[in-house]
C-alpha cells in the first residue's frame, strides 16, 4: 500500500522560510510527478509547484522566484523550499504522488503551514 508523508509545516514570521518534505512509501513503480498543493481556509486546493522524475518543474505565479521544489528519486522523497514566506501562504500543504500522467495521485494527509508574526 503507497503511503505519502509529509512534514516541516510550522509557524514562521513573515519573511521567514521552511522547507516540507514528502516521502512516498510502498510503491513498486517509479514515481512520475510529485506535486504539493495547498488548501487555504475557505479556499479550494490549488497547485504550488510540481517536478517530474526528468526533473521539469513548475509553479504556480504566486510561488514563483520564492519557492523551490525538488525531489531525491533513490528516496521517493520530495521536498518544497519556502523563503520570503508571507500571510498569504498560509494554508495546509499537501503532496501527491502520481504514478503516471493520468493517474490521479497519491494523497497525504497535510501538513500546516502558518505565516504569522
């Protein structure tokens, strides 16, 4: 049974950083896209930022030039590099894992993220 993991989420101050991690367990294929979304309060769940196992990334405008994601593919491990955090990025951060292009991913089961002074 996959199971997706995710931690690092925490309180920080406007301007600070956090990096979350996301591990992927029990799989017997190889990993294609690893993704993290967030879910604001009253906000639908949106994409942050995803990478392929060829390593293409992408992000949503808002993350753009701040956040960073990566991925260790020997670990199925995925992580999100947050600077420059603002009130705005305050929400529940999810990762999903698909397996392929189509597949509707692997869910876990969130980690906060807060940006409060």
């Amino acid at each position: 049974q996959v199971q997706v993991v995710e931690s690092g989420g925490a309180l920080v101050q406007p301007g600070g950083s956090l990096r979350l991690s996301c591990e992927v367990s029990g799989s017997t294929f190889s990993i294609y896209m690893m993704a993290w979304y967030r879910q604001a309060p009253g906000k639908q769940r949106e994409l942050v930022a995803s990478v392929t196992i060829g390593d293409i990334r992408n992000y949503a405008d808002p993350v753009k030039g701040r956040f960073t994601i990566s991925r260790d593919n020997a670990k199925n491990t995925a992580y999100l590099q947050m600077n420059s955090l603002n009130t705005e990025d305050t929400a529940v951060y999810y990762c999903n894992a698909r397996l392929y292009y189509t597949h509707p991913g692997y869910w876990g089961q969130g980690t906060q993220v807060t940006v409060s002074s």
